[in-house]
C-alpha cells in the first residue's frame, strides 16, 4: 500500500495548512501542489522569519524534500521566479528540488486584465476574487484554449495558439469594456522567454511521484484555499475556479484516486472567510472583530481583512463525509483564550423550511443552531503537550471530535513549530 498522505484545509481557506504541511514535510520525500495559483497564501514561520508561499509548495524549505508543482495548477510565471528569488536564500538547491509538470497552464496578461476589469463592471456579480487571473486561465483550460508550459518550447506551436487567443481577448476588451487591445508580440515574447527559464525545472510529475512509491517513498499532498471554495463542493458561486477538495488531488497530480491513504483535513478553532459569498455563522458584532483582531485575520496574499464566525460543523462534516476525510488538525485554539463561552454550530434552520437540496451549498437562508462550550481563560500559546492543555479546551477538543466524528490528531497552538500537539504520533 502507498503511504502518501495530503493535508487540506476543510472551511474557506486560511485554516493554516501552510505552518502544518511544513510542520510534516520531513515525514514525507516530497511534498505537490496539485491545483489553484498564487492566489493562495500559505504562512510560514522559519527561524522566526515569516515567509508567505504562493506557489511553492511549503516543503520548499526542507533541502531534502522534493516539491512538486502538478498539472492541475496555473502559473504565473513572474510571481512564480519572484518567489523563488525571494525564497532562495532560506530554501537551498530549488532549481535541483523544485519539480514542475509542462502540462500546467500559464496564466496570461489578458487573463489578469480581464479578471480585473469584470469584478469592477456593473454587468457582472462581484466575487471577490484576488483578480490575478486564476478564474480566466482555468475558463481557458476547459475552452480548450490554454496555453501550456509545453507549448513556449516550440515557437510556432506557440504563434499559433497564441495569436488565436489574443485576437479572441483583444476583440472582448476593445468592444466590450471599451480598452485598449493588447501587444500580441510582446505577451509572445514573453512567453518564450519564460519557457526557455522554465525547462530546466520541467519534469513529468505524475511518473515522478509514481517511481518514489515504487522505491518507498512517501509524498505529501498540499490543498491550497479551503474545501468550501472548491468549484463543485463549495458555496458556489463564491468559490474558486478548481478542485481544492481531496477530490483534486487525482486530476492535479495525475495519480490514482487511491494513491492517498490518509487525509488530513486542517480546520480553524472558529472560522474566517475572505471576500463575498455566505457564512451562516458570521459574528456581525464587536466581538468578530476582537477575534480578527487576536488571530492576526488578514489575508496573506490579498491583505483583505477576513470576516470571523463560529466553528461551523454543518459544512466540515458534509466535507469530510465527501472526501473520507482521515483526521483533522485543529489550529488557533489559542486565539480563543480570551472567551468565557465557544459556540459550535450542530445544525441549520432554514428560512424557507426546507433543506432538499442541501448538495447546491446554498447557505443565504440558513440560520446556525449552536451548541456551547465553557471557555478556559488562559493562555495555550505554545503548549506542546496534550497533558498540559487545561480541561476545558480538551473537552473543546472532544466536542469538536464528537460532532465531526473524526479523531483530533494534531492541534495548533502557536504560528511557529513548538506550538504544535501531535496527538497521534503515526502521521
């Protein structure tokens, strides 16, 4: 049996997957991002130094792990060399490390633009999204229109494709939102250029991660976003534009459905969200904003501030049922120190009675039932060991365990790695 293992976030994002995926990347030989773009922000704290990945996938900074960028990603390639130039002095060796499927898309001028200029048109319903061009590049992929990393190697495989794509925008933005048409020759030699600094890091990654299996080898999978903004299981249409559930990771990485035998799913002692969309459980007064304000809740790439509610088991557990979720992680117990009471939302009334189409996630009419926890007013940051939590945060721990029905195996109590429980030593 492969050991490969993955860890997702389970709400909408921002639950802390990256400190986690690095936490364990030295239990693994490589670590792959399999979807999304740098639209994600993962948070690292290495020698005290916080470090913000976009596209790198977290294991980056263990010089003995392999990290893998899937097909199932689109890349842009200037924040792509931007990090890795960021990166390099605290990462070592990346250009012999870092692994990059040619099959990824690339996400082009006209893409950004286009993203930008729809979410401030009155034509379309606002998203929120990070307007860096991930939703248009993934419209592309399944028009059948990408460009790919394969397609810069071979210039007149690229002219053709190309010249295709940017009559097709610049027509859309001239006539549509009144813009200037783009530089065809520019974006082209763009496009060389960066395929030419991209082919040294090109590799089949799906055969990569099948010959580590076949030697042993344990690899780790990375969800970026959360599993409530992916495109078929989340609040659609406040979602993002691919796979981030477990159900991804197939498709993404090009390996089989059954190639990942454990999953942990990552999820915030209460919950955030960034941007527009539902959240029944949303703390409208003072006291969201004084949990914002205690858990740091900005967003790591678009420096948004995020909305805070209570922990929502209604739509973890739908999550976790879906995805045979393993075992959660929970992070920022610690943030809750301060709160005489914890809500944990069990169930839903709904405004209009009915709830036969629960599958769509159409939250707006949905009104949270709770149950409460007593809180323990005092410090956890930084608590390491099971034991030494006071009581009431374990049987905070055991309630979520009990409505989620899935084991507790790690709990965060801290950014950096000595903040750290790991309940269950076998991960």
């Amino acid at each position: 049996m492969k050991n490969n293992f993955a860890v997702l976030g389970l709400q909408w994002g921002d639950e802390g997957k990256g400190k986690i995926v690095n936490f364990l990347s030295d239990r693994a030989d490589a670590a792959c991002r399999y979807q999304g773009g740098h639209n994600a922000g993962h948070t690292l704290i290495i020698n005290d130094e916080k470090i913000v990945l976009h596209l790198l996938p977290s294991s980056i900074c263990h010089k003995n792990a392999l990290s893998l960028i899937g097909k199932g990603v689109v890349i842009s390639c200037e924040a792509l060399f931007e990090e890795i130039e960021k990166i390099e002095p605290i990462a070592k060796n990346i250009q012999e490390r870092l692994k990059i499927s040619p099959a990824c898309s690339l996400i082009q001028p006209y893409h950004i633009l286009v993203d930008q200029l729809k979410e401030k048109s009155n034509s379309f319903n606002t998203i929120g999204t990070t307007l860096r061009g991930i939703g248009p590049a993934y419209e592309d992929k399944v028009a059948r229109r990408a460009i790919r990393i394969i397609d810069t190697l071979e210039e007149a495989k690229l002219t053709e494709k190309l010249e295709e794509n940017v009559s097709f925008y610049n027509f859309w933005l001239e006539n549509y939102f009144g813009h200037e048409k783009l530089d065809y020759e520019k974006i082209k030699d763009q496009n060389l250029a960066y395929g030419e600094k991209l082919k040294p890091l090109l590799a089949d990654v799906s055969s990569v991660i099948q010959s580590l299996n076949d030697s042993g080898k344990r690899v780790l999978f990375e969800g970026a976003q959360g599993a409530l903004l992916d495109v078929d299981q989340g609040t659609y249409p406040f979602v993002t534009s691919s796979n981030c559930s477990p159900a991804g990771i197939a498709s993404g990485a090009g390996i089989g459905p059954l190639d990942v035998n454990y999953i942990l799913g990552v999820v915030k002692a209460y919950v955030t969200r960034v941007g527009e969309g539902p959240m029944p459980t949303e703390i409208h007064d003072a006291l969201g904003e004084e949990i914002a304000n205690k858990g740091g809740e900005v967003g790591a790439t678009t420096g948004r501030p995020r909305r805070c509610g209570w922990f929502d088991a209604v739509t973890v557990k739908r999550i976790i049922r879906s995805n045979n979720v393993s075992a959660l992680c929970l992070t920022k117990i610690d943030v809750l120190d301060f709160l005489e009471t914890i809500k944990i939302c069990v169930d839903y009334d709904y405004k209009d009675g009915t709830n036969d189409y629960a599958e769509c996630m159409d939250l707006e009419s949905a009104e949270p039932k709770y149950i409460e926890c007593k809180g323990w007013k005092t410090s956890l940051k930084g608590i390491n060991r099971y034991e030494d939590l006071p009581l009431e945060a374990i049987e905070f721990i055991k309630k979520v365990e009990e409505v989620c029905e899935l084991p507790v195996d790690i709990i965060s109590t801290g950014p950096n790695d000595m903040g750290t429980i790991v309940v269950n030593k076998d991960i």
